[in-house]
C-alpha cells in the first residue's frame, strides 16, 4: 500500500481541478491508482501510520520510552522478530495463567505501535499465549533480531536503546523478570530449624543478555549474585523488598 501522505496529495490535487493523468504523472504512479485513490478511501486513511521516532527523529515522551524499556526486556526473554515475511511481525510469548503480564504486553505494544496487537493462543500448547504485531519498523526498534538463537549471537544495546534503559531501568527489569524469571519461596534447614524467605530469579542462556539486567540492577541499588552461569539470584532482604515494590510476583 503506498504512503497516505501520496494518497492525501493525489486528493488534494484533484479537489484543485487536475486531471487523472496530471496526477498520476505528478506522482509516478498509474493512472488507475489515482482512480481509486480519489474515490475510495483506505483503512488507515482515518488512523495514520505510527511513526518510527528513528526514521523521523522523534524524541519518546517519557510513558512510551517506559513501555518501550518493558517491550524490550520481553523481547529479549520470550520475543521473536520474524523479519521474512512481506511485513516484519513481532511476537512475544506468555504464560495464560498470568493474565495481568499479557494485558501489560499488550498496552506497550498499543503505546509503542500506536495499535493494539493480536492475541491467540499458541496451536499446540494450552496454556501459551502468542501476542503479535506487524510492523515495518519493528526491525528499526529491535536491532538485536537476527538468525539463530539470542545466545548464539551478540546482544548488545544501541546508544539510544541504552540511554532509554537508563532512564527507565525498572520496565526493562520488570520486562526481563516477566518473561525469564520469577519470584519464589527459598526454603532450607539450618541446624534442624527451617527457613522461609522470598527470592527472584532470572535466566537466559545469553551472557549478554545477562549482563544486561545486571547492570540494570547496578543501576537501581539492587545487588544480585550468579547463582549459576545462566541465572542470577537475589536474596538479600532489602533487594528483594526493593523488587516487590516494583516487580512482585507474577499475575
């Protein structure tokens, strides 16, 4: 489909008094493009593209960077960017017994993309849910897509992607934990008296990706240890207090 703004000035000229061929001359295309242009109107006529804020330089509000920092933690955990059908499609996958990570999906997609994606549940799973949206910048947006397995190719963050991440680095946790972690119970014995205290999790077989949320913790005070080469750990009272308030348990 060509851009809306050729199809507003094919309009325009033709409310002036131009012919058909004047037109279709005037902008490079068919004549028979301009008929229809001119008497029938288009889906997004009414609802223009979302731009891209790196093709027309737009600066996010602070709401949409947030959204987008939390995207981006899903993406890195659970998401796939199909870049080789006609329209690159971006799907994330969740869990349907946490209801509450879905909607939150969904209404960063909404903000990011400027329109809702599609929900439906994955053909041979009960309980996985696919959120997808196509998008000819999604590419634009999530440069870290590419052939393969994310642990089998560097991760690493753009200058712009890193100055959001940085200012919005609870989103970007929140999207990491929501899609690779957890908030469990720990539970030991001591000298024959039992413990009980909460703990979060996080894993990904990407030591990029990795890294990426421990500097994300860096950044907000939050200390965390490896507790094996593909998952960090935090346990200490405060820091999984400090994850409560803004994570907590998955819904």
């Amino acid at each position: 489909m060509h851009d809306l703004k050729l199809r507003s000035e094919a309009r325009r000229l033709r409310r002036s008094g131009r012919t058909l061929a004047f037109i279709a001359a005037e902008l490079k295309v068919a004549p028979a493009t301009v008929q229809r242009w001119v008497t029938r109107s288009f889906p997004t006529d009414d609802r223009p593209p979302a731009p891209c804020v790196l093709c027309d330089g737009l600066a996010l509000d602070s709401p949409t960077a947030a959204s987008y920092a939390y995207l981006l933690g899903q993406y890195l955990g659970d998401g796939h960017l199909v870049t080789s059908a006609r329209v690159p499609v971006l799907r994330i996958y969740a869990c349907d017994d946490y209801p509450a990570i879905i909607d939150e999906i969904a209404d960063a997609v909404l903000r990011v993309r400027g329109s809702k994606p599609a929900q439906m549940r994955k053909a041979n799973s009960e309980r996985l849910c696919k959120i997808q949206s196509y998008w000819k910048h999604w590419p634009c947006l999530l440069p870290q897509h590419g052939p393969g397995r994310k642990h089998e190719r560097p991760i690493v963050l753009t200058g712009w992607q890193q100055a959001i991440v940085d200012e919005h680095p609870w989103p970007l946790i929140r999207g990491l934990i929501h899609s690779d972690g957890c908030r469990s119970i720990n539970r030991v014995t001591v000298r024959g008296v039992r413990y009980e205290y909460p703990r979060y999790f996080f894993a990904n077989e990407s030591a990029d990706i990795l890294a990426i949320m421990g500097a994300a913790l860096d950044r907000v005070g939050v200390a965390w240890r490896f507790n094996r080469p593909n998952s960090l750990s935090i346990a200490k009272r405060a820091a999984v207090a400090v994850l409560d308030e803004h994570v907590g348990p998955k819904r």
